[in-house]
C-alpha cells in the first residue's frame, strides 16, 4: 500500500514465490536450514561467531545496533556484531 495523500493505493502483483510456491518452498528451506541447525546444536553466539556471514545478519544485540545501514538509518551507533556479541 501507499498513500496518496488523502487515501491509500492498494497495488497488487503476483510474486515469485506465488508463481512456484513448491519450488520456491525447497529453495527457502535449503537456503535457511543449515542456519536453523546451527543455532539448535551451537546455540545463538557461538553459530553466529562461527559462520561470518551468519554474523552479519545481526541487526541488533543486547541493545546494541550491529548492522551499518540500520544504525545509519537510525542514527544511532554502529557496534561490530563480534564485539556486542563478546559483551
């Protein structure tokens, strides 16, 4: 949706994922899977401190901004994930 100023445009459109549901369900899974798995054997800190690139999905930890865009964004500090996460 969108305003327009005095009412809200509703736009509509098929996705990706709509167009395949089934495959775009495997696709997701395998994606995100072995990050699941990581955090149930390894727990939070240690899967994220293992894997860089877990890592730097963390947008926030323990009040701390950790991701450069979102802190910008914000205004707010900017703190590296591995450092919050050593907090």
């Amino acid at each position: 949706m969108r305003s327009t100023g005095r009412a809200v445009a509703r736009q509509a459109g098929a996705s990706s994922q709509s167009s395949a549901p089934r495959t775009s369900t495997y696709a997701l899974n395998n994606v995100t899977l072995p990050y699941a798995l990581a955090l149930a054997a390894r727990g939070p800190r240690e899967a994220l401190l293992d894997n860089p690139n877990f890592l730097q999905g963390l947008n926030v930890c323990r009040g701390m901004v950790t991701y450069r865009a979102v802190a910008n964004d914000l205004g707010c500090e900017f703190v590296d994930p591995a450092k919050a996460l050593a907090a």
